[in-house]
C-alpha cells in the first residue's frame, strides 16, 4: 500500500508541475515524479520531515550551482 501512494503521490505531485514545465508531460512525469520518488525515499527511510527537506535543497543547490558555473563559464 505505501508503495501505491509513494507512486500516486509522485504523479500527483509532477501533474501539479506540468503549467511549470510548459506542459510537457514527459518532462514533468519523467523528471519531477523521479525526483519526488528519491527525495521522499528520504522520508520513508528515516521518518523525518527535515532529512527530506534537506535532500531537496542539497539537490536544488547543486542544480543552481551547476547552472551558475556553466552560465558564468560561457562568458
């Protein structure tokens, strides 16, 4: 049962992105439902709100930073 509501949370969730991702339905399903599903991993292992928060801004950190580096790189 967790299993089901992990994935259907996951789809919930990317669906709630798509306006975001100029409707891109693959994008979306693809890219933020994979991540919800490994950031909530966070979650279920330790049962504590703040290592997900935490995994999910460790990920958007390295994401910014990288696209930082790269932008700045260009120049």
């Amino acid at each position: 049962m967790v299993i089901w509501a992990w994935v259907l949370t996951a789809i919930w969730f990317a669906a709630a992105h798509l306006p975001t991702y100029g409707w891109n339905v693959a994008q979306a399903l693809l890219v933020i439902g994979t991540a919800r599903i490994v950031l909530t991993l966070a979650y279920i292992r330790t049962k504590n709100i703040g290592v997900s928060y935490g995994a999910h801004l460790l990920n958007d950190w390295v994401i910014f930073t990288f696209a930082l580096i790269a932008a700045s790189a260009k120049r």
